[in-house]
C-alpha cells in the first residue's frame, strides 16, 4: 500500500486569564512524500516555557523550532531513535543559546512530540506536557508526567486519592534546557487505527479540563471546534496558566505491520513470571482447602467417637490454617488495590532499584459525553449569556436563543455529540467578547 493517512488536526495556543505572556509553543509537520511518511511519519510537537525559569517563551520556541529541523534530517534506522535523538538536538539548542547570554541562564521548556508513521505512533517526550489518545470511547495517558507527584505516585509514596496533600504541584523532575544532557523518555508503539482522536496539551489544560472531559470533546466535535472549546473550558475555569492544545483525528490510516505492538517494549514484563506467580498463589490457595478439609473432617470424626481431646486436637490446626489463609487474601487484595492507585499496571521488574515498572499507557477513563458535562456546558453558557446581558457585550442573543432550542431538541433525540457542538458554538461566540473585553490591553 502506498497511501499515506488521511489526518484532520488543529491546534490553538491561548495566554489564559493570568498571564500577562504565552510561553508556550507548538508545531506541526506533515509529511508531503510517502516515502518521507514511512520513514519520518506525521509530527505534532507542544512545548511550554518554564515559568519559573528565565524567559522560558525562548526556550519554547527554539524546542519547537529545532526540534523538527533535526527530526526529518537524522539518518537513523528506528522511530524511537528519531524522537530522542531529535529531542537531544533541541535540548543542546536550548543550553547553547542560555550559556551565550548570562540572562538567558537556566531557561527551560517541556517538550512532548507524537510521531504518526508506518511503524504506529510514537511519543518523545521530557516534562509534564501529555499525549492522549482517544478510541472506542476511552481516553488514554501516552506520556508519564515528569513531575514530582507523578514520581511520588510511581515509588509508592502516594496514590492519586492523597498526592495533593502530600506533595505540591507544577513541580517537574526533568525539562529539555538547564543541563547539557537531558533522559528522554520514548514510548510506544502504539497501534493507529481510523477514528483515533490524538491530543497533546500542556499542563494549561489538563490543569482545569479533566480526562474525561477532554476525551469527550476530543470525540464529539471536530478538531477545529474541538480544540476551541477545550481552550475556553479552561479559561472558563479560571485559565491559570496558558493553554496549548492540539487534536489530531485520524481518518484513514494504512495497516500497521504485525510488529507494532501497542505499547513500549522496553517495559514489558519478563514473560510468564506474572502468571507464574498467581499459578502459584492458586495451587497455595487449593492445598490449604485440601489439609483443612482433612483435618477438619478427622476431627469431627473423633468428635463423634466421643474422642474430644484428638478431636480438638486436629480441628484446632483447621481453623488456624483458616485464619492464616484470610490474611494472606486480605494481604494480596491490600496489595492489588495499592496497585491499582498507583500509575499504569505496575510489574514485577523495575527500571532502577526498587521503583516500580510502570507501562504506557498510565491512565484510562471514559470519553463518552456524560450527562453532568452536558450540564456543565448549559452552566457555562448560561452565566457567559448572562455576564453578556450584564456588562452589554456585542453578542447576538437571538442567535443564542435559537442554539439553545436546538440544543434541547438535540437532547431529546438523544443526540449528545450534536449538543456539544452546539454548546461550543455559543460559549466560542460569548468567550470572543469576554476575550476581546479583558484583553484589550
């Protein structure tokens, strides 16, 4: 087959409702050649400046800009290699350009980078910016947050019900600038198929917009609208940050060859061990029933032979055999749902010392459309129409007012994707006054 993908994307970077200035970046890349596509794939790439970091604006926009220059010149054999050693090059681009100016020290950027090839998709990535993929109305976490709380999750320190109050947020581990070498992170990869949805966002979003919220809207509206609304949820929401995000929706994709496997390979647990171990809980779990049933049933044997003390003696054992096995199950039930809290599917090996394995993807919810955010978007546009009547913005209320009775129709028929989108439509045409009103200067 030589037809390449058929990908719809869009993308939109906004400054918030806090900043005075945008540092994040992105960039997209397709492929015009099916032979560049085989070789390179589509690439999609979000960058966000480090806040804390001096002008970390620049830092974003030469990780965006480098980053496919060396991407699509790299004689490499493998995806995998293409990513790291591309994100190397930006990261050596990023500290040369802070080591030439005093005032540029320190300067640091996430980087998170898709890659949609012939070999399946591939995420590069350094920093807490996220991949996501959407399908079968799940959305899932390519990309492992490097931030503190994401670290403290993976060596067990915390789960995601306690992190918050245990360790702060917007911390990250690692970022592509301050050092001249930088881990990288490569995973995948993962299975493409036609009606994929792939986003990839800063913390901007992910910040006020959930998962599951994301994943809906991912799934229901197309990327142009779809990338919009995610973009005015958040500054709905307050708009803490600035806000990258971008949503590709893959039509038509060639079939990936049989090597692809969905998920990094790099992480998969030794085979068998896993089964190996419940094999062996199970056989433990049987001979226990089998002793107890003998000794219980010599015991009541005995009992009734009015042999009470050999009696006793052999069903004393049983019921402490017993209690010993409700702890052991007590204790592996303890342990798989200390497992499930955790990020990914934890696996026997670690990647160094006694950290756990995690595999991507991390986290799963579902993306179908619920009625709480159908109720959510009706608030929303409900208090922008009436901050609009309040304040007399230039907003066509008699448009509104006809989007509103569409919108019921539209629930009455059941017709969910059909009411986000025309819930984003009002709430995109009032955010334009609100935008145009606060930022004016």
């Amino acid at each position: 087959m030589t037809d390449q993908p058929l990908v719809h994307y869009a993308s939109r970077t906004d400054v918030g409702m806090r900043r005075a200035a945008n540092q994040d970046s992105l960039t997209v890349r397709l492929c015009s050649e099916y032979e560049e596509w085989t070789q390179c794939g589509h690439l999609f790439v979000v960058a966000d400046g480090m806040g804390g970091h001096s002008v970390g604006d620049l830092a974003s926009r030469i990780a965006v800009e480098s980053l496919p220059l060396a991407y699509f010149k790299m004689d490499v054999t493998s995806l995998s290699e293409r990513l790291a050693g591309a994100l190397r090059a930006a990261n050596r681009s990023i500290n040369d350009k802070a080591r030439e100016n005093p005032e540029f020290a320190d300067m640091g950027t996430t980087c998170t980078a898709l890659s949609l090839s012939s070999e399946g998709a591939y995420i590069g990535h350094v920093g807490d910016s996220r991949a996501y993929r959407v399908r079968d109305g799940i959305i899932q976490q390519l990309s492992f947050d490097h931030s503190l709380q994401w670290e403290m999750i993976r060596q067990g320190r915390a789960t995601m019900g306690n992190v918050d109050m245990l360790h702060p947020r917007n911390v990250i581990t690692r970022c592509l600038g301050p050092d001249q070498n930088v881990v990288i992170d490569v995973e995948g990869p993962f299975d493409v198929r036609a009606g994929d949805q792939f986003v990839l966002c800063s913390d901007g979003l992910t910040g006020h917009v959930s998962d599951r919220e994301i994943g809906a809207v991912a799934s229901s509206v197309p990327p142009a609208e779809a990338s919009r609304l995610l973009v005015n949820l958040a500054n709905c929401r307050g708009g803490a940050d600035n806000i990258t995000v971008v949503v590709a929706h893959v039509e038509r994709y060639p079939v990936i060859t049989e090597s692809v496997v969905d998920g990094p390979q790099t992480t998969q647990p030794p085979a068998g061990k896993k089964t190996e171990a419940k094999k062996s809980g199970h056989i433990l779990s049987r001979t226990a029933s089998v002793v107890f049933a003998v000794l219980a049933t010599a015991g009541l044997v005995f009992l009734l032979l009015g042999k009470k003390y050999y009696g006793l003696l052999l069903i004393c054992p049983a019921l402490i055999l017993v209690f010993v096995q409700m702890i052991i199950s007590t204790s592996r039930n303890t342990e798989e749902k200390v497992t499930d809290e955790t990020l990914g599917t934890a696996q026997p090996e670690s990647r160094s010392g006694d950290v756990p394995a995690v595999r991507s993807p991390y986290r799963s919810a579902a993306s179908a459309v619920s009625s709480e955010f159908l109720e959510f978007l009706a608030e929303a546009q409900s208090e922008l129409t009436q901050a609009a009547k309040e304040n007399g913005w230039a907003v066509d209320f008699e448009s509104l007012s006809d989007v509103q009775r569409q919108t019921v129709a539209a629930l009455n028929q059941n017709k969910p994707d059909r009411c986000v989108r025309l819930r984003a439509k009002a709430i995109d045409s009032l955010m334009k006054e609100l935008y145009a009103k606060t930022r004016r200067n």
